[in-house]
C-alpha cells in the first residue's frame, strides 16, 4: 500500500500527470471517474502566484470529488516558492507538487523546472525549506537528470527524502532529451531499490498499454505509475489499467456513447470553468483520441476544431452521433 504522508493512495496508484493546457478541473474529473487514484494540476508559476496574475490563480481550483490532488507549482526563487506555498494552502489540496523537471526553455532559462537539476543543493535546499513551511506532504517531479553525462538521480531522490519530501516521481528522460526517444525506467528502478529509499517512487514516461504498466509495477517494482500523454482524450485508459491488473484481459474500448458523452461532458464543464472562449480552444486537443479510429472522420474533427463557437461544435457530436451510432471501436 503506497502512502503520500498519511494520504493512503492504494497499492499500485495510478497517478495523473500534471500537464499544462490538460490536466484542468474538466479533465481531471473525467480521469478521476474513470479510475485515477491521484491526480494533479498542470503547474503554476510561482511567480505568477504571487503577483496574482489571474491565469495562475485560476489554475488552483479544484473540487471535492477529485481528491486527493496536488498542485504542482514552480520556480526557482526560495521567497516566491514559499510565498506560493502559502496561497497554495488556501485552495486546500492534499499535497503540494514541485516541478523540477519541465524541459522548455523559458522555464529552464530561469533554473526553475529541470533547470535546478544543474544545482542540486539548490534543489534539495527549496524543497527542505518548503516541507517546513507546510503541513501539507510536498513531493517532487524530475527527470533523470540534467543530460545523459550528468544523470544524478540516485542522490538526488535520497537527498529529497532526507529533507522530508513524501513521495516523487520520475520521468525516465533527461531534460537534454525533451520528449524524444524512449523512457528508460532502469535508473527509475535502481532508485527504489536503493535500501535507504522508503518514500513511494513513482514511475513516468511512455506507460501507453496496460502491459507496460503491469511491467513498470511487476519487471521494475515501482509504486505506482504516473500517466500523461496515454490519458489524453482516453481518459478510460484509467479503468483499462485497472481492470487489466484485475483480471489479465483487456476491457473492450469505450462506445460510441461513451465518447461522446466524454466529449460533450468535457466540453461543458470546461466551459463552465473557464469560459466559452477557452474552454472551446483548449478542450480540442482531445477530440483526435476521443474518436481515434473512426474512418473518413476528418470532416467531423474539422467542425470540432476550427468553431469559436461551442455550438458548432457541439452539433458536430450530433452529426456524429446520427452518423455513426453503430460503429465498433476495435
Ligand atoms: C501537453 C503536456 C503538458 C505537460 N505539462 C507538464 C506540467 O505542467 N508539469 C509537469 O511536471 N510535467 C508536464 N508534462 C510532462 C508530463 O507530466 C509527463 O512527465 C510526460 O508527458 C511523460 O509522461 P507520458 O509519457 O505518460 O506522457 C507535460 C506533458 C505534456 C505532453
């Protein structure tokens, strides 16, 4: 049974990737029904936090039903960080996240995300000062390392956890790599198999098939495993992992109905939270895996993603609903 602190979170969780534009309330929710035993927020500048901008605060809502949930937030810059910490505590989640590991330049640039992964004891000394500033179980996200020449991750997780930090997450690439290659989750296992570790160590990167989380769980005995792009517009891969865990099958794919009901339940609810323009914009990266598999369905995914307009593209659901009612996802 992994713990977060005292957040029991199941043997074997599966955990929603924090992930930017993503990983929001709607979809959060969606991935919680289906199955996620944790999920966390897409991740919030500190330093946007503490000026209030409207973009970074909006982000800390979250609701009852999803718990438990952390939110994720970063920055490089020990004042902000604990300043952050503080409002973060007033939104109430169960834990607080510290992204250590995003790759894009323009957080890099500043030593925040995978950036600090240059300065350990920078690391180890933000994440020290932020686990006594909260009550809360802080744990952290990373990569393997900086670059393939400087992979530090063995001292790192242990040096995380000496300081207090509850659990962590790793994702089996380097920042150098970005998203490219494959996740190699052997570093990720010689963590937890480190005698010192006693802190949950969770595995992330390429868990695609509920195959490869059985392997991530039984070959590399991790404590559970993070998921993010799989989810995306498939937030049923949730329930497929679990079942297969279960019983050895594969769950047949969702409906038709399913999907739609997915499709127009997203839609809705993103809007309600953040707004028709948004909503509508940030809800169509999913339509591909929602209705992936569909032949000649270009015309319809069109409709979905060049309307402004929720209208449009809730009457394309309709026309695709009257046009394709019958069809058998494989
Ligand atoms: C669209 C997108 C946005 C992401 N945003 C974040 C983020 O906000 N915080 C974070 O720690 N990682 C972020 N990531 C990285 C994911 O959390 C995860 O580490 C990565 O996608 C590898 O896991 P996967 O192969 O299961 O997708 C993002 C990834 C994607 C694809």
């Amino acid at each position: 049974m992994a713990k977060i602190g005292n957040i029991d979170v199941g043997d074997f969780p599966l955990l929603l990737a924090p992930m930017e534009d993503v990983s929001d309330p709607p979809f959060r929710a969606l991935c919680k029904e289906q199955g996620a035993d944790v999920v966390y927020t897409e991740f919030i500048s500190s330093e946007g936090l503490i000026r209030d901008a409207a973009k970074s605060t909006m982000k800390l809502d979250i609701y009852e039903k999803e718990r438990p949930v952390g939110i994720q937030i970063f920055g490089a810059n020990l004042e902000s960080m604990l300043q952050s910490v503080e409002i973060v505590e007033k939104s109430g989640p169960d834990i607080i996240d510290i992204n250590f590991g995003c790759p894009v330049k323009k957080v890099v640039s500043k030593g925040a995300g995978a950036g600090i992964l240059k300065d350990v004891d920078l690391m180890v000394s933000l994440t020290e000062a932020m686990v006594k500033h909260t009550k809360l179980p802080v744990t952290v996200k990373t990569r393997l390392g900086w670059d393939h020449d400087s992979i530090k991750i063995l001292e790192v997780a242990e040096r995380l956890q000496d300081v207090g930090c509850q659990a962590i997450s790793i994702h089996g690439r380097t920042r150098a790599q970005m998203y490219k290659g494959e996740a190699d989750w052997a570093p990720i296992a010689e963590v937890k198999n480190n005698p010192r570790m006693h802190i949950p160590v969770f595995g992330n990167g390429d868990v695609d098939t509920p195959e490869r989380a059985m392997e991530m769980r039984d070959k590399f005995g991790l404590d559970g495993a993070m998921i993010g792009r799989a989810s995306i517009g498939y937030p049923w891969f949730f329930r497929e992992v679990k079942h297969y865990f279960e019983t050895g099958e594969h769950l047949p794919p969702p409906t038709m109905k399913e999907r739609l009901d997915a499709a127009r339940r997203h839609l809705q609810m993103a809007i309600d939270w953040k707004g028709e323009k948004l909503g509508v914009f940030e809800t169509r990266r999913h339509y591909t895996n929602y209705f992936k598999g569909i032949p000649h369905f270009k015309e319809y995914r069109m409709k979905m993603v060049t309307s402004d307009d929720s209208v449009d593209v809730f009457k394309a659901f309709d026309e695709v609903e009257r046009e394709f009612s019958d069809y058998q996802f494989a």
